[in-house]
C-alpha cells in the first residue's frame, strides 16, 4: 500500500491512522479515538463507522493461541478529553498482552504495542474512558519503573512525551521523548522515510497548579520523505489535538529559538489538522466577539504553509452561526491563509454530510494528494512485527 494519512469523520472530535509502508511493512500509527457504539454497523447513516473501517484497515496477527488479533504499532493520545478518546475502555484492550483471550478478539478489542501520553495520565481523570487510559498507562509506566522483564513486550511498550514533577515518572528517560526531539524508531522499527517532531507539551504547561487539558496537549508533525536518500520531505502533517493560541504561540518561540524551524523545517505545514476542531481557541480567546483580531503568533505560524497547503477541520458540519467549536469566523481566518477555499476540507461533508467518509491523503513524492472515495475502507495486508527512540534536538 501508499503511505496515507486518514481523518475519521467523528463531528467534533479526533480520530486519525498515519500508515506508512518500508521495507514490506505497514507501521500503523493512531492518534486519538472517538468510537461512537451509535456508529457501528451503519445504524446511524450519518455518522460513519469508524469500529468497521478499523477492523478492515488494521493488521492482524497471532497473540497466544489467538488467531487474527486487531492491532495498532502506535496509538498517541493527544489529551484525554472525551472527544479524543471516546469509545476506548470498550474498543481497545487493557491489561497485560499475556492475558489477552479469544473472547477478547470476539469482542473486538484492538491490541496497541507502543502506548504515547503526555505525564497527565497520572492526574486526575475526567471522563470513563480516560480513568481506563490513565489505568493502563500506569500498568504499563510500572513494569518499566521496575525494570520487569515483561517491560518491551508489545503491549507493554510505552513513550511518555514531556516532562513534569511527578516523582513515579523518574527514572524513566529511557521512553521519555520532550518538545525539539525527532523522533525515528516506531515499535522498534528504524524507520528511514518517516519521522516524528516533537512539539509540545512543555514543563511549564504541565506543573501549572491548574491545568487546561487543551495547552498541555501533544503537538507534533508528522514527516515523509519520498525515499530513504531523500533530503527534502514530500508531505508534512501538523497534529496539534486542543492546543490553543498560547500553546502554539510558545511552540513558535521555542521552535525559532533554537533554529528547528530551518534546521528541521519544524513549523513547515502541508496538512494541518485544525486545532480544537475549528475553535476560535487558536485564534484568540474565547467569545471571538469580545477578542475579534487573531492574535500574530498563530498568523505567523499559519504563514509556514508551503505550496498547496490543506487544512481539515474535524468537526462537525461548520455553519454560520455562534457555535464554538467548530467557528465560522476561524473557518474564514483559515481560508484566506489557502490558495483556494477548497483546500479547507471538513470531515462532515466530505464527500457530503449525509454519509461523510474519511478523508485520505495518499503521500507521493509530489507532496500529499487527496484519495478518491474508495481508499476510505482500503485494507492493509502487512507482515507483522515489533517503543521509540529519538534524536535529541532539545528544546527546553
């Protein structure tokens, strides 16, 4: 298969499939889930169904004497709110691999290798399928705190990005990933086409005595290059899950501050996934009434984008109207940054919003080149295999 990147359509929420193929096998990567129980099985037509497309995209494999388990390389939560992680405790399995039964796959639960989080796991959860996230990452925190043997077997592999005060995440270096770091090694797979820039959180954000879930999220880009010689990147996607003006506004100073945006092209963009859905967040503060002028910091980010740049609000179906998120007014501050107004896509009326479908970008050496209808369901058949290590270029 075509390395692609893949945005469900979940309304105001986040689902995205990064897969990329070297050397005969497919690393997926997940970011984010909202896996509505309403959804599946096309019993409600608008509302596209994300469990099926996974069960027919995702790679399969043998776990104990169980034939044919769902799995993912890589699942990245950006944060943990409940548009990020619908559907989670139901849909992915939690506990040691060891364990995992045939009633488990009957039940359609995925296997995630190499899990990626932020130190917020280990504050206090907001919604259900948070406190089961939460829960597995410190299952999994604690087998490598005390260097179980048990510690990189898939399942129980981990990456935390960033770093806080919390004194039961020392000592963990080893999987620690922080903001100016690239990242090249995926479920312990060296991979030459396809690298990851961290972006954020930073430290400030995460021991703020009261933490806005949405500045602490995880920020990085997505980078392609067409092949391994290559020195230049054919595609890359911007994923900044909530993160709003302030956020992105330290992520540009510190990015510049140590040259990443021309030593790495680190603020570069040819997709960037809307912040916040489409907030005005990204813009300014909220009510956009009372702040209506978007503030330079994220125009000047948005001015990073190179030829033909797409942006993709995954929200609902954008109106004129009040309504934040998705805002019309932010929708047009993003338009007039575009070539053209087609290319701001939004995943509910993509192709209509009567039955919305994923949108797919196939990544060729040419830069990324949206699929046609029929790659939303397209199936990965790829040898399986066996979290992460990165090339420090700190920004502290």
């Amino acid at each position: 298969m075509s390395n692609q990147i893949k945005h469900y359509p979940v309304d105001n929420g986040d689902q995205g499939l990064i897969s990329i193929e070297e050397n005969g096998y497919t690393t997926n990567i997940m970011v984010d889930c909202n896996i509505r129980d309403s959804s599946k099985e096309g019993n409600t037509p608008e509302q596209y169904d994300v469990k099926g497309d996974l069960t027919k995209t995702l790679k399969k494999r043998k776990v104990n004497d169980v034939e044919g388990v769902l799995y993912t390389d890589i699942f990245i939560l950006t944060h943990g709110d409940d548009d990020h992680l619908h559907g989670f405790e139901k849909n992915f399995y939690q506990g040691d691999p060891k364990n995992y039964k045939k009633k488990n796959m009957d039940d359609g639960e995925i296997l995630i290798d190499v899990l990626w989080f932020s130190p917020m796991v280990m504050g206090t959860a907001t919604n259900e399928d948070e406190k089961c996230f939460n829960k597995e990452a410190k299952r999994r925190i604690k087998l490598h705190r005390d260097k179980d043997s048990a510690k990189n077997l898939p399942g129980n592999r981990i990456v935390i990005i960033g770093y806080d005060g919390n004194e039961d995440l020392n000592g963990l270096d080893l999987v620690r990933r922080i903001p100016g770091e690239v990242v090249t090694r995926f479920n312990e797979r060296d991979l030459k086409t396809f690298s990851i820039f961290i972006h954020s959180p930073y430290q400030q954000h995460l021991t703020d005595e009261e933490v806005d879930k949405n500045r602490v999220s995880v920020v990085f880009q997505a980078r392609f290059k067409s092949s391994e010689t290559s020195t230049d990147y054919c595609t890359l996607a911007m994923f900044g899950g909530d993160a709003d003006h302030k956020a992105w506004e330290t992520i540009l100073k510190k990015t510049k501050k140590y040259k990443n945006d021309i030593k790495q092209k680190a603020l570069n963009w040819d997709i960037l996934i809307a912040p916040h859905h489409c907030s005005w967040t990204f813009f300014n503060d909220c009510p956009q009434k009372e702040n209506p002028d978007p503030v330079a910091s994220s125009l000047e980010f948005l001015s990073y984008r190179r030829k033909s740049g797409k942006i993709v609000a995954s929200s609902k179906l954008i109106k004129d109207n009040d309504d934040n998120p998705p805002h019309y007014k932010a929708k047009q501050e993003y338009v007039k940054t575009l070539e053209k107004e087609s290319d701001f896509l939004n995943t509910a009326n993509t192709p209509n919003s009567s039955s919305p479908e994923p949108i797919v970008f196939i990544i060729t050496p040419n830069g990324p080149s949206k699929a046609p209808k029929s790659a939303a369901g397209s199936a990965i058949t790829s040898a399986g295999g066996t979290g992460a290590v990165g090339k420090a270029i700190t920004q502290g």
